[in-house]
C-alpha cells in the first residue's frame, strides 16, 4: 500500500489505461465530459503512474480477445507449459512411481519426472491406476516418502484444479487470520466454470458451503465482493460494447460523487460483473476524464482489503498475466521466499496461461523466471518448480 500523500490505488489502475490506450476514446457522457473540462493539471501525477506501474502492470494483451469475427472460428492458442505426454500409459506410470517410492531412499527424481510431465488429466488416470493395483493411496505413500516443499507440491499436483482451489481457499480461511489476497487470487482470476466446479469440490471436500465460509470469515464490504465473484455469473463475451463502456464509466464517475461517500456496491458490481475486455474499455474512457474528485474521495473512503481487493480485480482485469507475474516476483523478492505463492501460482496456471506468465515475467523484470527460481530455491523442490515453468 502506498502512504497518503499518493493518490488512490484504483485511481492508479484507471491512469494505466490511458497511458496505453491506442486511439482515443469515443465521445464520453455529459457527466465525464464535464469533468475532463473542470480537471485539473496532471503531469505530476501521472510521472508518478508511470513509475507505479513499471515493471508491475503492463499492457493489456489483447491475444485471447475476438476483435476479429474471422478468427471467432479458430481454435483458442494454448498457453499452458504441461502439454498431454506422448503414448501415455497409466499402468506403466503407476508401476513406475511404486518403485521409486518402495526403493531404498526414494527414488526423487523419478517421481518428479513422471508427475510434472504429465497433465493433470493424465495424473488422475495414474492415481486410479496405482491404487487399484497397489492397494494403497497414492496420496498417502508420498506424504510418507517426501517431506517439505517438495511433499507439498507433489501432492497439489495430484488434486484436481477444482480441489486445488478448494484447497487453496480451505487453508486460506483457516489460518490464524484471514489470507485475504490468495481469496482474491483466486476468485478474480477464474472462470464461471471454475468457480463452481471450486464451490462443488468444497461442498465434497469440507461439508460446508463456501459462502457461509467467507460470510464468516470476512466482513463489510470485501464480503460482498468476495460473494459477487462467488456467484460466477461474469460476462465472458470477450467483444466489447461500446455503448455499455460508455454507461459502465458514467456510473463509476457517479458512484464516486455519491453524496454520502463512496458507493462501493457500484463499483463491486461493474469489477465483478464484466469481461477483462469490456472493463479495460471502461477504465480508458474513465480515466480520460481526468477527474480529481473520484481519486481524492477514494482516498479517503476506502482501505483495507476492499483497496486491495478492487485493485487486484482491476488489474487482472487488465492483464492476467502480468497479474501473476507480479505475484511471482514478489514471492521472490527480498529476504525469504514465499513458498505457498510459487506454488499455487505455478501449479494452478501451468495448464492455463503459464507460458504467457513467464514471457511477462521476462518483460516486467528483465530476467527470467527459472532465473529467480534458480537463485531462490534448491534440490528436487526447484526442479519441479522449473519442470513447470517449462523450456528456459
């Protein structure tokens, strides 16, 4: 969090996109319009943006977006780094894996040979396989041959995205204290499927609905955020109406004028509510205006975890995957490494958008991430973490 003299955190996420935008905008409504007219100088402010932003948020990347109806048709690019593994065969890996945990020592290195290249898919079938022939959970057996970081990413590997997630969740409200960033995480960064298969896996899993979960666990605003994404029910069409960015940008600008303070539950509904695409649209047209108004009563009403809940939405609104870029880094940054980070991060996104991660990674800091790997972690743990990450 940055002290008081800065200007919001979520006005910061709006200045980004006007720094970026590649056109200017459509003509703005009476109200925007008439800010942009009032709005003071902003040099200062936005010399200070762009510092915020170096290395941290880069541009959206428009690669999974539909501009073009004539490439609607074509099959979605793969951006995953764990891709199915030629002429798989559960049986022999399941056989494989119950030697190298029988053998003297443990056999390490073949076991994480066998689970980081495979898909998840393919290590359910394995798992299936190996306790129908050897009479115990595959599970169990590793827990009992690997010990640390490494014990704790072999097992994530083993469960399903749907229960890593309601793990990720389970352990996040169960701590001495609420993990008020892994809930927004993962919740602003899944899909509506994802979502729900998460809710059902939690419901299986801890005999316990996740919103009766979060309702006790949080409270005020950042509840009913939490709640909103839970409902699973954001548009996933990536092409951007216009018209609808135009009227979600009057309503931010209103709802930050709110007589009574800032009318939080608008700004919940939109973040939560609308595809990356049409909200970074919104936040262009937004921050065209240059209202200081908006920024300054933000500034004063809002703190905590709802800022940083609203942040987190916004930027991974803007680009996912300089969102988890930024969270790898940080995880590495400094003394200390955060372990729980590299894998949830790495294990939840290397079927989804990995490849990409790693490339913003190298854009955002100049170095690799298998680099950083390298300098922060060591033994068997590190090299699952770079079998992940795939190809330097």
């Amino acid at each position: 969090m940055m002290g008081n003299e800065s200007v919001s955190v979520l006005h910061r996420c709006f200045a980004v996109c006007r720094l970026s935008a590649p056109a200017p905008p459509p003509p703005l409504p009476p109200l925007l319009a008439r800010a942009q007219l009032s709005a003071v100088p902003q040099t200062a402010e936005m010399s200070m943006f762009k510092r915020f932003f170096k290395g941290i948020i880069r541009d959206r990347d428009d690669e999974d977006d539909d501009r073009d109806t004539a490439q609607k048709h074509k099959p979605k690019p793969y951006h995953g780094t764990v891709v199915p593994y030629p002429n798989f065969s559960a049986s022999h890996d399941a056989s494989v894996l119950n030697s190298a945990i029988e053998s003297k020592g443990v056999d390490e290195d073949v076991i994480i040979a066998v689970l980081v290249r495979r898909t998840n898919e393919q290590r359910q079938k394995i798992k299936a396989v190996y306790e129908a022939s050897a009479g115990t959970r595959l599970v169990r057996d590793l827990e009992s041959a690997l010990r640390s970081d490494l014990e704790d990413i072999t097992l994530a590997l083993l469960m399903t995205p749907a229960q890593f997630d309601a793990y990720l969740i389970r352990k996040a409200t169960k701590r001495l204290g609420t993990d008020e960033d892994v809930l927004v995480e993962v919740l602003a960064s899944r899909t509506n499927q994802e979502i729900r298969d998460l809710k059902r896996a939690f419901k299986e899993e801890y005999d316990t609905d996740l919103e009766s979960v979060i309702r006790d666990e949080t409270k005020g605003d950042f509840t009913e955020a939490l709640l909103a994404m839970l409902r699973a029910d954001k548009d996933e069409i990536t092409h951007v109406n216009m018209a609808q960015a135009k009227k979600d940008a009057e309503t931010l600008f209103e709802a930050g004028e709110h007589p009574q303070g800032i009318n939080v539950s608008t700004f919940i509904d939109i973040l939560t509510k609308r595809s990356g695409p049409q909200l970074s649209k919104t936040f262009q047209m937004y921050a065209s205006a240059s209202d200081v108004s908006l920024p300054k009563a933000l500034g004063m009403e809002l703190r905590g975890d709802i800022e940083d809940c609203l942040i987190d939405i916004v930027k991974c609104a803007w680009n996912k995957s300089a969102f988890f870029a930024e969270k790898l880094h940080k995880a590495m940054k400094g003394y200390g490494t955060c372990e729980d980070t590299l894998i949830r991060v790495l294990v939840s996104r290397s079927e989804v958008d990995l490849k990409k991660i790693v490339e913003e990674y190298r854009a955002m800091y100049d170095i690799s991430l298998q680099e950083d790997i390298l300098h922060d972690t060591k033994g068997h743990y590190q090299k699952v973490l770079l079998g992940l990450c795939g190809p330097h």
